[in-house]
C-alpha cells in the first residue's frame, strides 16, 4: 500500500484496545501484535528549551530526555503536557504518531531503528499501527537519529 502522495509502502495493523487511560499503549500494541517490543516505536512530545520536539523510541525503551535535549543542541527536556502534545500534534494520547501531525515538530527518533528490517508506529490511533522502513519513517518525518532511548 502506498503512503498518500510519497508513494511509500506500508502495512496498517489493526489490533483490539483493552482498558483505558494510563496504559502502556506501545507494549499493549506489540504484545497485540505479536511483535518484538524493540520493533515497534512509541512517539512521545517532550519541551526542550520551551519548544515542543518528538522523540521516537522502542516502546522497550525510555526517552533519555538529557539525550533528547543534547540531539537537537539544546539544555533542558521535560516531557510536554499531555494536552499540549495533542494539540499540536492532532492526535490523542496513545495514538500520537510521528507522521501527519497538524503541526510538523522536529522530531528525532532513536538510533536502534536503523539495525531494523522494518519498525511499527502508531498510525494515529489506537488500535491501528503502521509498518514501514527505517528509511522512511526517517525521511517521511524529517528526523535526526540519535540514542535516546535509555532501559
């Protein structure tokens, strides 16, 4: 299947969402799945210096928000406000995905992804995961690769 006007290849898997807010919706999803935890990638919106940066790491993993900071030159990294995260991204939480957001944000995505054949992010809802390349999902969202993902 191919991604809109980029021509990209793609797959979409749909899968069941049990249970409600403050769930793990990443491992939920490759548990579902029956994917490798480090294949699939959850996106997380976090404020460095004030402006809002995604960070995209195994859901395996947690966001090294010092790392993040450092990936994109600047000093201090919180995570962002939930509600703020969907807003600038039109997304809700746990269905944020790194593609298509309302608001493009500089995004980098952690540097494991390019020892991997293929990855899964959300597709913008719960329920609903997209698998790609590495090679694209780095070029579709315009990232930067670093280590940023801490266990």
């Amino acid at each position: 299947m191919a991604a809109g006007r980029t021509k990209t290849t793609y797959t979409l898997h749909p899968y069941e969402v049990e249970g409600g807010e403050g769930r793990s919706y990443g491992t939920d999803a490759a548990d579902a799945l029956g994917v490798p935890h480090e294949r699939v990638f959850k996106t997380l919106v976090a404020e460095v210096d004030g402006t809002l940066i995604v960070g995209v790491v195994p859901v395996s993993t947690t966001l090294d928000l010092k790392a993040l900071a450092a990936a994109v030159g600047g000093k201090k990294a919180v995570m962002a406000d939930p509600a703020r995260a969907e807003k600038a991204t039109g997304y809700v939480r746990g269905g944020i995905s790194p593609l298509g957001q309302r608001k493009r944000l500089r995004t980098v995505i952690d540097a494991s992804v390019r020892d991997l054949p293929t990855v899964y992010v959300s597709a913008g809802r719960r329920g609903l995961q997209m698998e790609l390349t590495p090679g694209d999902l780095i070029s579709l969202t315009e990232a930067v690769t670093a280590p940023i993902g801490t266990d």
